[in-house]
C-alpha cells in the first residue's frame, strides 16, 4: 500500500518538475537539445506490488472470497428430486428403495439432523412446502394424512374405497381407521374437513351423493319417471335410486 501511495505522489507532481528531470537526466545520458530521449517503461508488476505479509489483514479484511460450499450444491440438488417426487406422487414419502433409494436416504439423513437442531430453519421451511413426514415412524397419522391429502388431490374427496393403494400405502384402509376412530384431536379433525368435509361418510354413500349433486347440477330433477337415467358424462346414473338411499339415510 505504502509503494502505491509513492507512486500515486509522484505522477501527480507539478509538469514543470517532471520535464526538468528528465532534461537532467537527457543530459546525463548524453541526448541533445534536439533529440528525443525514449519513454521509460514502467512495469506493471512494480506498479502492483503490495508486500502480502505486512497487510495480510487489510487484505484478508478487504478482499471477501465466498468459499465454494459443495454441501449446499448437493442439499439443493436432492431437494429438487425431492420436489419432483412430490409433483409426481403428491406426497414426499417413498418407499421403492431401487427406484428412490437416494432419496429415501437424503430424506432420512434430514430428518436425523432436524431432530438435533442440525438443520438451517431455512431448509426446514423448504421441506415443510413439501409435506416433509419428520417423524416418519413415530407419527404414523401424519404419514397416512399425507397419502389421503395426495389421494384428495387428485380425486377432490376422500371417498377412498377400503382396498385402496397409493404408492403401495394402504390409503383405503386408513382413511377407514379415521371414520371409525373416536380419539382424533380437533387439528387432525380439521385437516381431514379441509380435504373433504364428507369424509366421515361410508365411501359408497359419499361418492354416490357427488354423483347426485352433479346430477343436479346439470339440469337433473328428482321428479319423473323410476327407471329414468342420468345425464351428460353419467348417462347410467339413476337419480331415484341414489335419492332413495339418501333419505334413507
């Protein structure tokens, strides 16, 4: 720093100075009056010289590199898989090892370092978008909410018939578990009414009572003839019948 503020001092000294300088210095060389003494050639690496070891410092305090963090490459990598994963499946819990075992491992790996407060708040909040199961094993309700919100969105309720498989997740046989259970808390209530606030009907009844709504919809009556069909996309559909079973009900 101190040979760049030298040098600094010395190209801004007067004209006048410098031109007698170098007349003493042509002189010296044996130039004439007439002739023109070449151009110095100043190097630039004398220009540039600093001494590293006496401002390391000011340099280190200067100069901020940003180190090249290949962690953080590899976690945003894995987490858009993750994300396609839930695009696909709309759930982010896999469980065919051959085809997903990476992610099945980098998910696991996210949930052992969240448990001890390893995990940036940040990257926790990305996951959680995804519908992230951090307690996969110890919360089985949330991994099965998880596979009925996929089934729900992809149908628009949860009228899930009793064999149904999502992923190779029994979604049909839990959602069975939620209607009969008698100890569900008001949030886990609540989740399910958001999905579908018919849930707790049987399935058949449920999705028969859509199909009468939509009936309606388009223009059906409840009115004429018993043995008369539905309509539209449905023209099988016997309105009477569905109405019976509801006021049966």
């Amino acid at each position: 720093m101190d040979r760049i503020t030298e040098l600094l001092a010395h190209r801004a000294q007067p004209q006048h100075a410098t031109a007698a300088t170098e007349g003493e210095a042509a002189e010296a060389a044996g130039v004439g009056a007439g002739e023109q003494q070449p151009a110095a050639v100043e190097s630039p690496i004398d220009w540039l010289r600093i001494d590293a070891k006496r401002h390391a410092a000011r340099i280190l305090q200067t100069v901020k590199l940003r180190a090249f963090n290949p962690r953080a490459v590899e976690w945003q990598r894995m987490h858009a898989v993750a994300a396609v994963f839930h695009l696909e499946h709309g759930h982010l819990d896999p469980t065919d090892k051959t085809r997903h075992g990476e992610l099945i491992s980098w998910l696991d790996r996210q949930r052992y370092l969240n448990g001890r407060g390893l995990l940036d708040a940040a990257r926790v909040s990305e996951l959680d978008a995804l519908g992230m199961i951090w307690s996969k094993h110890a919360n089985a309700w949330e991994r099965g909410y998880a596979y009925a919100r996929a089934w729900a969105a992809h149908h628009g309720h949860l009228a899930v018939p009793a064999t149904e498989k999502l992923d190779g997740y029994a979604v049909g046989a839990w959602m069975r578990r939620q209607r009969k259970a008698d100890n569900l808390t008001p949030d886990q209530a609540a989740k399910l009414d958001a999905l579908d606030e018919l849930w707790r009907l049987e399935p058949d009844w449920n999705r028969s009572y859509r199909r009468l709504l939509t009936y309606l919809a388009a223009g059906g009556t409840l009115d004429g003839p018993a043995n008369r069909t539905g309509l539209g996309d449905d023209p099988t559909f016997r309105s009477h019948l569905i109405w019976g079973f509801s006021a049966g009900r």
